[in-house]
C-alpha cells in the first residue's frame, strides 16, 4: 500500500484517544513518510487549516508536522512571518517544507505537556490563583515578544496555550496554535471553523475588521475569566447569539475578587481605545505583578509525557498580523485621560436621565398609533403651557450658567489635584499604578472605568454594532429590483394617505376652528398639505435606499419637495377659501420673524386675516417655510430601511421643533405648522418598511461571520 495516497478506508485515529474527546480521524498512519527526512508517529490535532502529526526525524529529534491542507497561502504567509521568531514561551517553528505531491508542511518544536484547556478541565470550578498567575505571566510573555515585533496572534484561546514538561526543571508556558486566524470556532472546543478567530474569545471590533493589539488582550481577559470561574463569560447556544453577547452584554463579574475583577474589567471593554492597552499593564494590575519574562511553571504531579502523548497533545504555530506597519513596540499605557472622569454631575445625571428616558420609550412594547396618540397629546400640553414653564426653563437655565462657572473654576481643579495620584504615562494617559512602585506584597492601586466612561463604551459599541449590520443591509437593499422599489414606495404612499387622514382628524382637535364649518375645511386642508409632504419624504428616501447619504443632493431635493408642499398648501387654502388656524400664544408675530426684520416686509401683502385666529399665507410665504421647514432636518432618515425603533420620538420631536424654528425665520401661523410637521414625521415611521430587531440580528451575524 502506498502510504503517499491514503484511501478514505484507511483513515486512522490517533492512538491511545482520551475516552472523553471524540475520537480524531488522520490522513496518515503511524509509520508513514510522507515528508522526507521525518516518520509519522501518531497524528495529534486537527485545525480549520489541516492536520497536525507528532513524527521525529531520521536523526531521532521529535518534532510536530502540520499539514496545511486549506487556505494555503493565508497558512503559509502567518508562518513566515515566524520563522526567525526565538522565544522562550513560544513554540518554534523551524521551517516549511514540501513533499513530493505538492503538499506543505511545517515543521515545528513538540510539546510534551498539557494545553491550559486540559488544566481548566481539570478545575470545573476555577484553577487556585497562583496557578492562574503564573499560566498569566508565561502567556503575557508570549504575547508581548509578539506584539514587540509588531505581530498580533488573533486567536489565543486555551487549546493553543501548552505546558512544555522536561526532565531538568518545571514546566514552561509555550504559546501556539493549530489553525490561522481567518476562522471562528463554531464551538469552543471543537475544530469545526468559520470565520475570524475563536467566537467565545473574539473581539468585538473584528466585525468591522479591525486587528490590533487589543484583540489579543481581549482574549487575555477572556481567557483569565475562564480560568478563575472554569466557564468562559460569554455563552450561547449558536455562533450568532456569542457574538451578540461579545458586541451588547457585559460579563457578570461578581464572582471575582479584586484586583482580577478590574483586570477583567478593563480587558473586556468593548472599545478599544478604553481597552488596556498591552500586556505589561495587563499583568501589572494581577496580584505581584512584575511586568513580563520568561517563565516557567512547577511540574504538576501526576502529569507526564505520556498522559501527553495519549491525549494527543501537540504544538503548531502562531500567525500574524499583516496589517501591522511602522510598529514602534508595544503601547505602555492605556488610552484612557485622566481628564475623562472629571465631568460635571448635574449634566451627567440630565444626560443620563434623558437617554434612559429615550430607551425605555424605544423599548416600550405598545401600539405605535397610541404611542403617536400620546406623543400629540403631550406636545400639545407642551405647547399650551410654554407661558408658564418657558420662563421657568430661562431661568433655570441662568442658574445653571452660575453653578456650572462656580464647578469648573473650584471644583473641578481640585478634583484633577486629587487625581494626580495616579501616575501619567509619557503621553498624557492614566496608568492603573501609583507613581511610586509598591512593594511586591503589596496590591496595585487600580482604576476602574468611571460611570460616564462605561457609558461612552456602551454608546461606541452601540454605534460599533449598528454600522455592521447597517452596511450588510445596505448591500442586501442596493441589490432590490426597481420594481420591488416602485411596489414599496406605491403601497407606503396609499397607505400615508389613509393614515394622515386619521392623524388630521386627531390635529384638529388640538389646532382646529372655534366652529364646526372652520374645522372641516381644515381637516381637508392637513390632510392634504400632510400627505403631499409625506410623499416627499417617501420619494427621497426610496430613491436613495441603500446607499450612503450625500446631504447636499438630498437636501436640494427636499428643498424642492418643500416648495411643491407649499404650493400645495396655499392653492388647497385659496381653493376651499379657508384659513390657517393661529394662536398667539404658540409662537412669534409676523413682525418679528427674522426675514421681515431684514426686510421690513408689510403683512398685508403676504397674509390675509380672516378673523383673529385664520391667517391666509399667500403662495410666496407658504413655498418659503416649508421649504426651509424640509431642508432643515434630514427627513429621509424617518424612512430609512434600516433605522432603530419603528416610531421614534425622538424623530417626531425634532420634526416639531424644526417647524417651530422655522417660523422664527420665515413666519407661519402655529402650532398649524408644527401640527403638519409632527403629522408628516410620525405617518412617514409609520408606512415606510422597517427592518425589525430580529432582522438586525441576522444581518449583525452574516456580517461577522462573513
């Protein structure tokens, strides 16, 4: 039998297979040659990439050959990268051979130890803490080496982190790896691949792929999790619910103690530019840290070569970054200003109260109709009171100018004098230790990431997280046919119609006529002025679906769709000889719009008064304020395929006090205006297609796993 071509029948597993493991499967038997110069002895791990084989070579040298059977040249050019690379924590790699079929090898050092995968397995419930330093600081040795010669390994995980046993002294951390980087694991343990890295230990900036250092001491901090609790902190039934925990959850850290829980802490967070910074920081926050070397480990009783060799423990490779360029070493300091935690409370605290207030409008399960009920009801209790709380709100405001001069001139300083305990690395950044180093028994002092820092984490990540799914649905809608286009925007224009007749009727009774015969013919000129404007925004956001938006054509054509809706307004005006209503109380006079103050324009040749609450703006003055009412906001966003609630509030607040401030340029009867605005803002939510969280979430995982 010719051992170089092995049939499918022939396929052996490896001998002596812990019981517990599925069993593997090889392409070569023990004995083969299919390299010359080495003997097979027993295949040892497989990865996405090819298999791995434990032979020695004709002098007797023991050595690991890996088989790279897919992706060549990915394979190949992370290995080259290594070849020269001579550390004590990583496994070497010698050299890349090629046998007689065309097949590439690679030959590298055999370990005989067991990976930190077997070691977290042996302590279901946590590994004890010095076991847990010392796997830390051989792990930390390995990677800076790496990150010092501008490599990033992109896939640490425990299976690829080995203990090398020898006869002489303990045993020594050795950091390698069966499969490049260019695959996900679709289980932790498993071999089975698709992506980029490990799921339960990757970044979650590699969906917008990004590959710095920081990926690497995201999975440092995954991986100490996991070995001082035995479980990893993101788990899920799927690829795609892990990834969504590693983009939106953060990990339940109650069970460590300190200083491991800011250690995590900080190595976790979702932003990178928050993220500690390197190694060195990452092991000067464990207890006794004394930054990197070389480092070896007491030989675990019990555990030999041959436990070793039974449970096919074996070695390969690291891999590389190749988007490193003009590397200068690692980063020594975190990039995280001092400056960034002194920040006024009492803005905090408003801000902090109107973003959950946002949030918990967005996530209220209700009926978007009685959420746009509610939304003009409110709006009109606003707009009838704003005599009584408008001069409260000025003068709240004054108050707040005094207090915030009085916080930023005594308070703050001595709050940046207090903090500058903490010592500052070269460039300005605050690091996690005091300036002067404490003895070795004593612990670091640490700084955790303040409340407003967490905040800003969560808002890069949701931002991180919109823009990967937003760019995969942009792609899935630039691929629509024009007719499915004409079918939707057809169908969300009839729709518009019968819906801003409903919220007409709902306006009229807040803006409407003091008599019966004023409000019909107003109920028939909203619903016409809003259907009209609805259909503009619906125009403008179909024909520029899926495509990144360039404002300035955008705006044009919203400034002309506003003029249509102009027009359309005064000739429905003109045409039922109706006037618009107008309360004093909702807005400014005609004589004290900004336009008649640089024109000293006369009222009566732009409105007619037919009593003392109907005004008849002639053509000029309606084309003019609803033209700049349209291309003042981004009114195509309200359509947007791809936008975060199906009814937003904050949209609708936004349209109203666009059409507020418009009329302080251009004068126009209110809240009329404001009424028309809010009408157009909610009915536009309403019938434009919305893509449902659901559909984010699978748009979220094609384009991470993609």
């Amino acid at each position: 039998m010719d051992v170089r071509t092995p049939q499918p029948e022939q396929l052996l597993e490896p001998a002596g297979a812990s019981s517990e493991r599925a069993p593997l499967k090889f392409l070569y038997p023990t004995g083969s040659q299919p390299l010359e110069g080495y003997t097979i002895k027993r295949g040892i791990g497989r990865g996405g990439f090819g298999e791995v084989y434990f032979a020695t070579s004709d002098a007797g040298k023991e050595v690991a050959l890996k088989l790279i059977r897919r992706n060549l040249d990915v394979e190949l050019r992370g290995v080259r990268h290594c070849l020269n690379l001579k550390h004590s924590n990583l496994i070497g790699v010698y050299d890349i051979r090629t046998d007689s079929l065309g097949d590439q090898w690679v030959v590298m050092e055999y370990v005989s130890g067991e990976s930190l995968e077997d070691a977290i397995e042996r302590h279901p419930n946590g590994m004890p803490v010095d076991e847990v330093i010392r796997w830390m600081r051989g792990i930390g040795a390995g990677v800076a080496y790496l990150h010092d010669h501008g490599i990033v390994h992109r896939d640490l995980k425990p299976g690829n982190v080995f203990l090398d046993i020898d006869s002489t002294d303990g045993g020594t951390v050795k950091l390698g790896d069966y499969g490049l980087s260019k695959f996900i694991s679709c289980s932790r343990r498993s071999g089975q691949t698709e992506s980029v890295g490990t799921v339960h230990y990757m970044a979650p900036e590699i969906a917008n792929g990004r590959y710095g250092r920081e990926i690497d001491t995201y999975a440092l901090g995954i991986m100490l999790y996991e070995m001082l609790t035995g479980h990893v902190p993101f788990e899920g039934e799927s690829v795609g619910e892990v990834l969504m925990k590693h983009l939106t959850a953060e990990p339940d850290l109650s069970s460590l103690d300190s200083p491991f829980r800011e250690a995590v802490e900080r190595t976790l967070a979702k932003d990178p530019e928050v993220r500690i910074g390197s190694v060195h920081e990452l092991l000067e926050l464990l207890p006794d840290g004394q930054g990197v070397e070389y480092v070896r480990l007491e030989r675990i009783d019990g555990w030999s070569g041959e436990h070793a060799a039974a449970d096919g423990i074996g070695a390969a490779h690291l891999f590389t970054d190749t988007s490193v360029r003009g590397h200068r070493g690692p980063k020594p300091f975190s990039k995280v200003p001092l400056e960034r935690d002194v920040r006024e409370p009492l803005y905090e605290w408003m801000n902090s109260t109107w973003t959950s207030w946002v949030e918990g409008w967005h996530t209220w399960d209700a009926n978007p109709v009685g959420k746009a009920l509610l939304l003009f009801v409110l709006v009109g209790l606003a707009v009838g009171t704003v005599t009584v709380w408008g001069s409260l709100a000025v003068l709240l405001g004054v108050v707040y100018v005094f207090y915030y001069a009085f916080w930023a001139t005594l308070v703050r300083p001595a709050e940046v004098r207090r903090q500058k305990r903490v010592r500052r690395g070269p460039d300005g950044m605050a690091v996690a230790r005091p300036a002067k180093r404490p003895p070795p028994a004593e612990q670091p002092v640490l700084q955790p990431m303040s409340r407003a820092e967490q905040r800003r984490t969560a808002a890069i990540r949701a931002q991180r997280l919109r823009t990967s799914w937003k760019e995969k649905v942009h792609e899935r809608l630039r691929d629509k046919p024009l007719r499915q286009r004409a079918t939707e925007l057809l169908t969300s224009m009839v729709l518009s119609g019968i819906l801003c007749a409903f919220l007409a009727m709902l306006a009229v009774v807040v803006v409407g006529g003091s008599t019966p015969g004023e409000r019909l013919p107003l109920y028939l000129w909203l619903t016409g002025v809003t259907t009209v404007g609805t259909w503009v925004v619906l125009v403008t956001g179909k024909f520029t679906e899926g495509r990144f938006e360039d404002q300035i054509p955008m705006r044009l054509w919203q400034l002309v769709g506003g003029a249509f809706v102009g027009l359309v307004a005064w000739g429905l005006a003109t045409t039922m000889m109706t006037g618009v209503p107008y309360m004093h109380d909702a807005g400014i006079g005609f004589h004290d719009s900004l336009l008649d103050e640089l024109l000293n324009m006369s009222e009566g040749d732009y409105v007619q008064w037919q009593s003392q609450h109907l005004a008849s703006p002639d053509a000029l003055l309606s084309v003019m304020y609803f033209s700049l009412m349209m291309v003042g906001l981004r009114w195509w966003r309200l359509a947007e395929y791809a936008r975060r609630t199906r009814l937003s509030l904050v949209g609708v607040g936004l349209a109203i006090c666009g059409a507020w401030l418009a009329h302080l340029v251009c004068w126009y009867p209110q809240p009329t205006g404001m009424a028309v605005a809010g009408i157009i803002a909610v009915a536009t939510q309403l019938v434009s297609p919305w893509l449902p969280p659901s559909g984010r979430k699978s748009a979220a995982e094609e384009a991470m796993a993609g």
